[in-house]
C-alpha cells in the first residue's frame, strides 16, 4: 500500500481530494470527478491512472450517458488493505482488524495483566499476526496499526503524555509497538479516534463541523473543524468531562474537585443511583438499565439531573464552536429519551442559535473501529507525519501476517 509522491505536490494534493471525493459520494466517472474537483481531465486522467495502478481503485461497469457514450466509473477499492485497532481499557483491550472503510473483519478482546508499557506492547504485537490471519484477505496489506487509549497524547501521535487511568507519563508506546511489529503504528486518544472513524465513515460523515461527544467511564468532546481534527496546541483539546461543574465538589481522576465527570458520566451516575437506592456494589449498568425501563424515579432523576448538567456545559460549547451535529457516543447512550430529552431540550435553551442537532451512535464495535480509522485517515489524509514506523518506510509498506 505505498502511495507515491509527497504530500506537498499537486500531484499528491489531487490524490487526496480525488480519494476523499469517492469516500464522501461513491463511484464517480473521471468526467465527474473533473466536473466536481475543478481538476483539468488530464490531471484526473493521470492521478486514476496512479490509483489503479496501485489498486487502490477500481473500475466498474459502463452506464449510458446523456450524449450516448458510456462513462465508466471509479471506486476505492476498500479491501486493499488492513488495518488494526487496538481500544486500550483499564484491565482489558479491544481488539478489530478491518478494511479501509473501517468495516469489521474479526474481532477479539485481550486481558491487560498489568500497566507496564512494555507489557501492553507485548500483549498487542502478539495479536498482530492472529488479526491477520483471522481477517481471511490473502492478498491485501497492512497499512498499519491505530491504538487509542484514555489520555493526553502528543501531537506526534506517538506518545502517551499523560494518563491518570494508566499511571503513564510521556510513554512512547507507538515506538515501543512500531520496533516490535515493523508497521506503522499511530497513537490517540479514544475520544479523538473515535471522532476520526466518525468523520470519515460514521454519522459525521458529511460534514465538516461536528463535535463528538463521548459519555463512559469518563465525559470529553472531540470537534472535528472544517474537515480537521482539533487537537490543540498540546494535544489536550477535548478534555470536555474536566470543565468545572461544581466548585470544590467531588473529587475527580485528575486530581481536582468539581469536574463535570465527576457527577454525571456513565460511572458516576451508576455510583449515584447506588448510594441512592442502596443497591450493592455488584449491580451495574445492566440493573441500572432494567431500573430506566420499569420508570423507577429514583434513576429517573438521576439520568435528567445529567442531562440538564452536561447540557448546560454543552451549550457553552456549542456557542463557542458552532458545529453543524453533535454525535454522542458511549455506554450513556444506552440509557435513551430518559437521559436524551432533558440533554436536548437543555442544550436548546442555552444555545445562542437553534441547536444543532444531537446524533447518537449505536453501533457496538465504533470504539475499536475509531482505533483502526486513524489507520485509514492516513491514506485518505495522504499524511504520512506524526506516528512512528519502526523500521517501516511509509504507509502500508510491510505486511505482518
């Protein structure tokens, strides 16, 4: 999966917006291509040619046209690579191996014994090969390998700066994965990669102004702007959970008192609902949901109590960036109208202008996917910086099966 030229050619910036037009709207004559992109058909003849050459696309079949030729049509060929994520959580990993899209081959879930960086990268380079094998595609290549976790993480995407969940300060796990597995290998945080898999293959899709918001064992909000993920100018953008919500209030993760995750993530509510009810430490998320539909008012309360608060953090947010949708996404979501409708109608009351629209995803595998997107970003990104690549020299170089 070599793609040539550099990002700063024409040529290469062609690509790009070729790629990302048949991403966003399906196969496209090179006429159309040349109508939508501006490209002179020379320049759309050349880049397809490249493309197809490297079989990254493919022809389809013939239709008729208005003017009685018959136009042949281009697509991505999405099953020419592969790609892994990893979902790195406190005591465990999800593990997925996908196409291009992002489409699920196989799928598995690994113990983390321990939080030793060098532990983890042994444990998820020991999947590599089954990943492969399990995907059943002979003839297609690794591109590469995308691993999100709870954190700060660098700009260079390769470093683990800060995570309160892993203990970790500036690990360089890409590195550390990269050298054992000879691919390219990108680091994230989970909401960040999560936002990415929905800006290219998820609700997000078709715009360019979105926030995605996550709601789990924490609470962050990635925003994708005008076609970019903001990162920041430290990578700690998005840290949505970590806005004061109540001045010397609970004690959150982070070490401070009153962050908004601290009262009304998915963990917090549960841990409310129990000292509520005197429920056991045993009851989780499924008797809480149980509790939701038998309409028991004591969950009732718990779950417009969270929507009103994270609606009102929300709206500040909202007003500031102005997105187009906001994607929610996490274990929160399960809870439904009950939490939904007071986030709604909140978010509505305090925003400046009407509301954009709130988009939950259900989808069960968007989590290990978004990990395995930051894969695919690269080559629909035609970037080829951050990350590291042990002794790789590019995206999709070396095949690990």
């Amino acid at each position: 999966m070599k793609l040539k030229g550099d990002q700063s050619t024409s040529r290469a910036m062609n690509r790009r917006l070729i790629l990302n037009l048949l991403r966003q709207e399906g196969p496209k004559s090179r006429a159309e291509i040349a109508t939508i992109t501006g490209l002179s058909p020379a320049a759309v003849t050349f880049v397809i040619a490249d493309l197809i050459e490297e079989g990254h696309v493919t022809e389809g079949k013939a239709v008729a046209g208005f003017s009685g030729r018959r136009p042949i049509p281009v697509e991505i060929n999405y099953t020419n690579g592969l790609a892994i994520g990893f979902k790195l959580m406190v005591g465990s990993v999800e593990c997925v191996v996908t196409d291009l899209a992002t489409s699920p081959l196989a799928s598995m879930r690994l113990t983390l014994a321990d939080h030793d960086p060098e532990n983890v990268a042994k444990t998820l380079a020991a999947a590599v090969p089954l990943l492969v094998q399990y995907a059943a595609r002979p003839n297609a290549q690794l591109a590469g390998i995308g691993i999100s976790m709870p954190g700060v993480i660098g700009n260079d995407q390769a470093t683990c700066v800060r995570s309160h969940r892993f203990n970790w300060n500036n690990v360089p796990l890409a590195s550390i994965l990269a050298q054992k597995v000879k691919v390219p290998v990108w680091l994230e945080d989970d909401t960040n990669a999560y936002a990415i898999a929905q800006q290219l293959f998820g609700v997000g899709r078709q715009h360019r102004n979105l926030a995605v918001l996550a709601i789990g064992v924490g609470i962050s909000c990635a925003l994708i702007i005008e076609g970019k993920l903001y990162r920041g100018a430290n990578g700690a953008a998005g840290k949505f959970g970590h806005t004061l919500h109540e001045e010397n209030g609970r004690l959150c993760e982070c070490g401070k008192r009153g962050c908004l995750m601290a009262y009304h993530s998915q963990t917090s509510m549960l841990r409310t609902w129990r000292e509520t009810t005197n429920r056991s430490d045993s009851d989780g998320l499924p008797e809480m949901l149980k509790a939701v539909e038998e309409g028991e008012a004591a969950v009732g309360g718990i779950l417009s109590e969270a929507g009103i608060g994270i609606g009102k953090a929300l709206a500040n947010l909202v007003n500031v960036t102005d997105p187009e949708v906001i994607v929610v996404g996490g274990e929160a979501v399960s809870f439904g109208e009950a939490f939904f409708e007071p986030l709604r109608s909140t978010l509505a009351a305090h925003t400046f202008r009407a509301s954009p629209p709130l988009l939950p995803d259900w989808e069960d595998n968007s989590w290990a996917r978004g990990a395995a997107a930051l894969v695919t970003q690269k080559f629909f990104d035609f970037e080829t910086s951050g990350g590291t690549t042990g002794n790789a020299e590019g995206l999709g170089k070396t095949s690990a099966a």
